[in-house]
C-alpha cells in the first residue's frame, strides 16, 4: 500500500514540477526593456524594477536576481518572483541588506531572458546617488503606480493540493485499520 502511495505521488510530482518548454525568442514590436529610476541606492532603500514594453503574448513575468530581495505586496523572497503583465508593463520592488553590485533579470514563462538592469547598493551614508539604466535604456517608469500582487505558482498550489490528499489517505488508511483492529 505504501509503495502506490508514494509511487503515485511521484507521478504527480513529476507532471506538476516537470513541465518544461524550449524558449522563444520575443514576437513583440518593440524589444522588451527593464527599467529603474536609479541604478545606484543604498543599503535597505527599495527600488521598484520595471519592464516595459511587453506584447500581449506575454501574461506574466518572471524577476530573479542575484542577491537581495524581490517582493510584491503579497511576497516577499529571494527566488524568482512573478508578476502579472498589466498595460504591457510588469513591477517588482528590489531591496539589498548589503552593499554590492546585483542584477535583477526578467524572463518570460518559457524562460527566455527579457532583460536586465545592474543596480549598484553602497552603505547608508556613503552618498550614493544618481544614475539610471537597464537593458534597452530608459531612465524609469511612468511615475505611476506599479502593478501590485503576485501569482502563486502553479507548481506550489498542486503541490499543497497534493499534501492535503496524501494527508487525507493516510488518516483513511488510519481510520480503517483501527477500525479492523478493534472488530476482531
């Protein structure tokens, strides 16, 4: 009974997490480019990363970065980090706890690179100040608000919808050899 219990969840875990596909390159008629209103801040001052135009065959963003941390209003983390594209744009806020040199990346979901932009963290103090940047150019966004929430990964909600399940067999399992225990 054990043995389909955790081969089946194998199973599930490779078609939930193994789905992969090859990258292609961008079909919009700009280039993608990532934008921030100062490549250089310091230490613990977030900054928000911007890609813009993103033609509607892209729905969602990927933000990865090589230190520090990515958030959104509903998540904060130091992996990847997804954001819906809204208006062809799509935001990330970016925040060091050391001073460094970091890249934020951009993919889309089949994985192919949209950009980046380097962001330069110096310690409090030490006058940090002025610059802009990004793959593509661009000195920032529109001086709106960026578009706010995240997705959950699709490989996260079936992975919990698949814990719950096994959790539930497992107390069935439970409930019936208690219940045959104590009839005979």
């Amino acid at each position: 009974m054990l043995k389909k219990v955790f081969t089946a969840a194998a199973v599930a875990g490779l078609l939930v997490l193994g789905g992969a596909s090859a990258a292609t390159a961008y079909s919009g008629s700009e280039e993608p480019a990532v934008v921030v209103a100062d490549s250089t801040i310091t230490v613990g001052q977030p900054i928000t990363v911007t890609v813009t135009n993103l033609g509607d065959d892209i729905d969602s963003v990927y933000f990865t970065a090589n230190g520090g941390a990515l958030s959104s209003i509903v998540l904060a983390a130091v992996g990847p980090v997804i954001k819906p594209v809204t208006n062809g744009s799509a935001s990330v806020t970016f925040t060091a706890s050391e001073p460094g040199n970091y890249t934020v990346f951009a993919r889309d979901a089949d994985g192919f690179e949209l950009g980046s932009v380097a962001i330069s963290v110096s310690a409090v103090g030490s006058g940090a100040g002025g610059g802009t940047g990004g793959t593509g150019g661009g000195t920032g966004g529109s001086g709106g608000l960026p578009a706010t929430g995240n997705e959950l990964p699709a490989a996260a909600l079936w992975l919990g919808v698949g814990a719950i399940g096994i959790g539930g067999i497992a107390i069935a399992a439970g409930v019936a050899r208690r219940r045959a225990h104590t009839s005979n």
